[in-house]
C-alpha cells in the first residue's frame, strides 16, 4: 500500500505524518481520515480551492487534473506546478508527499460580515 506524507504544517498537522493509504483514496478524505483537518468549504466537491495542496514527491504518478481542477487551480493561493486540489488528488499507486499551504483562499469565511 502506498504511503502518503503529510509535511508539518502550524495548523493543521504540527508533526507532519505518514500514512498508508489505499489507491483510489482522495487526498482530502485521507486527511480528514486521520485528523488533518484540511479546510473544504465546498465540502470537497471540487466548488472551491481551500483544500488546495501541492504534491512536493510522486506528481507525475497521480492522474491529471481535469478542466474544472485546473479552473478552479487558477484561483488558488501561491499556487505550484505540482498543485492539486485534495479532493480531486486521488492515491495511485506509488508513494507522495504533500505539503498544505500555508494560506488559503476561503471567500466565505473572509468575507466582509
């Protein structure tokens, strides 16, 4: 089973963490599965990119984003050439390393009250 490794990130997972992971398994619900609690405002249906991530190790062996990914990327905070929405980045079979920003763009919870 391939091995998913979260970097350290202040908020979400202080120590970093590595996972094993079943292919076919979405970045974001493996997260939440292990209590990263990644952001989801559109509650991963691919509506947002506040779960955007950037895949540091194994891009190349994930499927490719599709259109309404890469629409949505174009929006994303400091995004990367190996960016990817965690609910779109599904587990293949070999071994990855993400790293979660450390900003996000969550309109709703930034809007003005």
């Amino acid at each position: 089973m391939p091995q998913v490794i979260f970097l350290p990130h202040e908020k979400f997972c202080p120590e970093g963490m590595v996972v094993e992971a079943a292919p076919g398994t979405s970045i974001l619900e493996l997260a939440h599965e292990h209590h990263i609690e990644m952001e989801s405002a559109c509650g991963g249906v691919c509506a947002c990119t506040t779960c955007h991530c950037i895949i540091r190790e194994g891009f190349d062996s994930m499927e490719e984003a599709d259109e309404l990914e890469e629409d949505f990327l174009d929006r994303a905070w400091g995004l990367e050439a190996q960016s990817r929405l965690a609910c779109q980045a599904i587990v293949g079979e070999e071994d990855i390393t993400v790293e979660i920003p450390k900003y996000s763009l969550n309109h709703a919870a930034e809007a003005p009250h």
